[in-house]
C-alpha cells in the first residue's frame, strides 16, 4: 500500500502537527454587565461565543442577560466575593463567615436575577476563593443548579478545586486579565498573550469588561484571530485539562461608589516543557483511528 513506502514516524509526524494546528481554543468573558448599556451592546453585537458575566443586582441584569441569551451568548452570574482589601461591599456579597443556609438564598436570588445564566464567576473574591469552608458552602449551594464554576482567580491559593470535590460542579481558571490596564496598547497585549496561551497550552480563558477600550481592542482584534484559534464558549472547555493560574493582586482601582470593578489580579506565566506538550500530543494521536490503523499496517 502507499503508507508502506513512508516511515511511519513521518505519517506521524504529519498527523502530530495537524493535530497541535487545530488545538488552541479562546473562551473570553466580559464581566461586569448591567451598569454599561452603551459599551455592553457593542460587545452583544461580537460574535456569539463571547460570553458575558452579569452582576445580579446590577440595575440591568435581567435585560442584560435576556439580551445575550437572544444573542446567543452564553450567561454567566457574575457573584460578589469578599476581598481582602478594605473597602465597602456591595448587596449580597458572600463572605466566609456565612451560613449555608443565607449562601444559598443569595444564589438563588441571583438565579432569579440572571435568566439563562448556565455558569458562575466570581467578583472580587480574593477573601472568600482562599477560604476552604466558604468555598465548600458555595459549591454545595451550586450543586442544586447545573452550573459550572469560572474561578476568576483574584488570589493565587483559590480554594475553588478542592471545594468542588464530592459535587457536580465543574471548575474552570481565568489564565489572563485583558484589562487590568486600561491602556489599549497594554490590552492588546494581553489579548495576545491569551492567543499564545491557547496555542501553547491547548486552550485559554481570558476575562475583561465593558471598558470603551477593552470593547475597541476586541473589536479590532478578533477578526485576525490565527488561523489556528477558535473562539470558544467557557462551557466548550468543561472537558478540557484543567490549567492551573498563579496570581497575585494588584493595587485596586479607585472605586465608584455605586459600582466596584472586580479585584486585580496578573498571571504570572507558567511555561511548560516542551517534552511535556510533546508526551501529550504523542498520546492524544496515538488513540486516533488513523494511527491505529496504521500500526495494524506496519
């Protein structure tokens, strides 16, 4: 046949690089939705997979959230957490202190808040993501809804991985804040840094909000996504390998005092070997069918 007069390794060289060309997938959520009408509906005209987070008792949620679902875009409840800064928390912000019983009356209020929501974020948080039994009492609370949880990892030692254990909930991590920076040229660069993470690493989760230049760099930028990226929904990566992110907070933004910008956070890069990637590319080929077929062969 005419696969006998090829090496193997080569046929299986070509099968690795067509494989590792289609790997890189991109989720990107906007958080914050319900406080910005103008900026929010430039982003609901994006293309469908960009995912929205809507803060529950913000004065637009549910128009938000009816809006996006329209739009085809996937809902997120974006859930106020308890940092360890200092500063005023908003209505129905969790903390670790409460009970089981009063987390889950506020999740069920922001349930009602946030029609078609399918998953969870968190806002702020770098207090309560790093509390062990608070996160426990959040993952039970969400076990009663088919919700997944996108730890926006606002603290490096999230708890969110071990809490989720013994529920149904499933655990994804943010890998790049877009605009900790609102300088467009910085959020560009983050934009590509998400790019190369998917590339690299098989997918990536990136978070922004509706900031006029955060919806400009997305406008300019996601029509030249690479060829080899594909824009994903969070939900489209709830099988995927879970990445870790390693973070630490930034100084927070001047407050408002009627809205507070999530808590700051930059990822600190985390390379991978390239034997590492190699092992796992090696191990998703060899269980194709054509590969199969092809050791029968040789």
């Amino acid at each position: 046949m005419f696969f006998k007069h090829r090496p193997l390794a080569a046929v299986i060289g070509g099968l690795l690089l067509s494989c590792a060309a289609h790997a890189g997938k991109l989720a990107i959520v906007i958080d914050d939705f319900g406080y910005r009408p103008a900026e929010e509906n430039k982003v609901l005209q994006m293309p469908a997979a960009i995912s929205v987070a809507v803060l529950p008792d913000a004065p637009g949620a549910r128009s938000m959230a009816t809006k996006a679902h329209q739009s085809g875009h996937e809902v997120l409840i974006h859930l106020p957490m308890a940092p360890l800064s200092k500063q005023p928390l908003e209505k129905n912000t969790l903390t670790p202190e409460m009970s089981s019983e009063e987390i889950a009356r506020i999740l069920r209020s922001a349930v009602d808040n946030v029609p078609y929501a399918v998953g969870l974020n968190n806002h702020m948080g770098s207090k309560m993501t790093s509390s062990l039994p608070g996160m426990q009492k959040v993952m039970q609370a969400l076990n009663q809804y088919n919700f997944y949880f996108l730890d926006s990892m606002t603290i490096g030692n999230s708890q969110s991985v071990p809490a989720a254990q013994g529920t149904r909930v499933k655990v994804l991590k943010r890998r790049v804040f877009l605009d900790d920076s609102q300088d467009i040229n910085a959020i560009r660069q983050q934009f590509t840094r998400a790019v190369k993470l998917a590339q690299r690493d098989g997918y990536s989760i990136a978070i922004g909000h509706p900031h006029p230049n955060t919806v400009r760099v997305l406008q300019q930028m996601l029509p030249t996504l690479p060829a080899d990226i594909t824009l994903v929904r969070p939900s489209q990566l709830l099988n995927e390998p879970l990445h870790g992110a390693t973070t630490t907070p930034a100084k927070p933004r001047p407050q408002k005092p009627s809205f507070q910008p999530p808590g700051l956070c930059k990822v600190q890069p985390q390379p991978v070997p390239a034997t590492k990637a190699l092992d796992a590319i090696w191990e998703s080929a060899s269980q194709s069918a054509v590969v199969i077929t092809l050791k029968q062969l040789f």
